[in-house]
C-alpha cells in the first residue's frame, strides 16, 4: 500500500504479526494518528508531512488465511471504528500534562499484571527451552514466521524486504516505522538487504534514515536468538543499514516487556554499524474496547515523544541524517 507524495522521503510503517484492517484501512488509521499528535504540537508542519511518500508492508492478509485456518475469528469493521474512537479520544488530551503517568493511572482497566508476568517468567521459561513455544500459541502467525523457510515466513519476509527495496530503488530518504512483533520482520528484512547473498551487493551500502520501534520485543532473549544473523559473528550478526535507531517503549506493554534495545544491541555502535541507539519510555493513554491497551499503535503514534522524533527527521537539512533536537 502507497500514498505518494511529492518529495524524496518517505515513511514506511511495518505492522505487527495478527489481525489487522485492510491495507488502504489500517494506513489511513496509522497516518490518521500520526498526523493527530503533528498537529496538536506543530500544525505548520502537517504540510510537510502530507508531502511525505507513506508505505504500509501489509501483509496481515496471510496472517488472516493463516489464522483463519486456525479457527480464530475477526470483526474487521469493528476493529475500524474502535479505531476511530480511541483515535478522537486521544486527540482530546492535553499535549503538556496528559500523557503523565498520574492520568495514565486513571485509565479504566489499566493493569501492569501482564507485564509483570511476561518479565517475571521469560528468563525462566527461556532457561528451560519453553518460551518460544509459548509465544508462538499467544501469537501462531509468529510462531509459523519463525519456522525458517516455511511458506509465511519466505511470504512476509517478502512484503515487507520488497516495500523498502521500493523506497531504496527510488533514491529516498527513509524513515522506517515499525510496531510490535513487526519489528522482527523489519530487523529481519534489513539483515537480508545487509548480508543475504541475493540483496546485499545490491543494498548494503544503503541506509535508512531512521528505524524507529514502537513497543517492540527485540530486546527478549527468546526472540533476538530467533533474529537473521544470530548466528553470525562481528559485523555479519547485525544490519549494516540503520543510521539512527529510535525504540519507543510504554508502560505496561508487555509485548516489550525488556523495554531498552540499546544495551543488547551495543555492538552495532561498537562495531560501527550504526550511529546512535536511543531508548524511550512513555505512557501509552489509548483506550481500545473500553479498557486501557498499553501496546496499541495509534497510542505509540499519537504520543508527543514519537511526534517529536518524526518532526526532527521531517525537518532536518539535507544531508544530515540524525534528529537534532529530541529531547
């Protein structure tokens, strides 16, 4: 899915693994968010961001056929207008004191026991083997992407390395945004173009502006054992393609239970694979079918702190490739 503009950057949004809208819906869902929390903070710069190429790597379709094939079941047209109500409610809170952690804690069904839970037993059922399995019955399209070389994981991959070989082909300056379990794929994708013998004399003297991470699981050790070049060494074991790498994580969001990425992924500022690595973390304040979601992406999205991250890059000169005033 693309919505082109008129300049040489573009945004990329990767989503996560599970149902989702379709792709003309959902995009216009993220873009909708993003632009929200823009124009409560800088509404001159909406313009600049409506003249913005905008790719979504969809690829919840096959997640569908895949989990349909399992029996679980999804409203789509639900989904689109709980949406659209966490969205107006999110546009009502104030920019300078709402996204707090005392209003947070006022939020209906705002619990920390899943996060908790995630944190307390990871190590153990990692030290045991046991974790992978459990988060493939949480997530089977995961668990199936994880099975290397199955027809997912090769169909994903594909969505997902082939949306950004498209903003690399046309000379673009990239920020690369990715949700949840959809930074896997993303890291993935990027590792590919960085060292896979069918990409890489291609790409991997490419960059990417900014990957930018929203609740992501990158830093759960289950998960980093499951990455593309885990089992490489030096300069093999990690993307060559990230300039700037920006990871955004909320309270409560259990999907990134270890919520710093800066500390397990040193080695790429070490090795000088990438510029800088900086963690985040925020007060996620959606509110999805009544109850507190710590992990929904139009929260992520509409939050100054991932506001303020876009705007640095939308607003840069050109030729410098790193955000300058994220505070």
């Amino acid at each position: 899915m693309h919505i082109s503009g008129d300049t040489d950057r573009s945004i990329i949004f990767v989503h996560e693994c599970g149902f989702k809208p379709s792709a003309a819906d959902y995009l216009d869902a993220l873009i909708a968010s993003l632009a929200a929390g823009i124009a409560c903070d800088h509404e001159e710069a909406l313009n600049l961001f409506g003249s913005v190429n905008k790719y979504l790597a969809y690829y919840s379709d096959l997640s569908k056929e895949f989990l349909a094939a399992q029996s679980q079941y999804y409203d789509e047209k639900l989904d689109i207008s709980d949406l659209a109500s966490a969205l107006h409610e999110l546009k009502g809170i104030d920019r300078k004191k709402g996204f707090r952690v005392g209003n947070y804690d006022k939020l209906p069904g705002k619990s920390s026991f899943k996060e908790f839970a995630v944190s307390l037993l990871a190590p153990l059922l990692s030290a045991v083997g046991l974790e992978k399995r459990l988060v493939a019955g949480i997530s089977k399209d995961l668990g199936e992407y994880w099975i290397d070389g199955s027809d997912l994981n090769n169909a994903i991959l594909e969505r997902v390395r082939t949306t950004i070989q498209t903003a690399l082909d046309r000379d673009e300056r990239i920020m690369l945004i990715a949700h949840g379990t959809g930074a896997i794929v993303a890291y993935d994708a990027l590792w590919q173009l960085s060292h896979d013998p069918h990409y890489a004399d291609q790409y991997k003297e490419s960059k990417i502006d900014v990957f930018l991470t929203l609740g992501c699981p990158l830093s759960d050790s289950t998960v980093r054992r499951q990455l593309k070049g885990a089992r490489r060494k030096g300069r093999e074991r990690f993307p060559t393609n990230i300039v700037a790498w920006h990871n955004v994580a909320a309270e409560d969001d259990y999907i990134c239970h270890d919520q710093t990425v800066g500390n397990d992924f040193k080695a790429m500022l070490k090795q000088r694979q990438v510029s800088t690595i900086r963690d985040y973390h925020i007060y996620n304040m959606v509110i999805r079918y009544g109850i507190s979601n710590p992990h929904s992406a139009v929260g992520y999205l509409v939050h100054p702190r991932v506001t303020r991250i876009v705007l640095d890059w939308l607003t840069q000169s050109f030729g410098n490739s790193l955000p300058k005033s994220i505070f």
